[in-house]
C-alpha cells in the first residue's frame, strides 16, 4: 500500500488519504491482532459490538428512507 504525494499536493491531504487506506484495509486492526493475543470471549463480544452497530445503521437508514 502506498499513497503518491503529487506537485503541489498539500502533504497533510496525502496524510489523510494514507490514514483512510490503513482504515479501509484494517491494517492496524491485524497488528494489534498479531501482537496480542485474545481470549475467545473478547472475539465474540467483539462480533456482537459489530452486529448492534451494523443493525442500528440499518435500522437508521430505513427510518430515513419512510
């Protein structure tokens, strides 16, 4: 992964971009994954964290949709 810094390009945006990137790919995620390691419990409780936050967007969306 990479991010091109173009001429005249303010470094800080290139910043940003490079941020959204390691987000989008979960690279930090992994590392701390790799560096650390978690019980079972700690994986499901996350996946239940991430089940409620994917059915309050839904539930969010449909509201703004009626």
């Amino acid at each position: 992964m990479s991010v091109i810094v173009h001429k005249g390009e303010n470094i800080e945006l290139a910043l940003k971009r490079l941020n959204r990137e390691t987000l989008r790919e979960k690279i930090i995620d992994t590392l701390r994954n790799k560096m650390y390691r978690t019980k079972r419990a700690d994986d499901a409780i996350a996946k239940r964290r991430e089940w409620k936050k994917r059915k309050r967007r839904r539930r969010a969306a449909a509201r703004r949709a009626k």
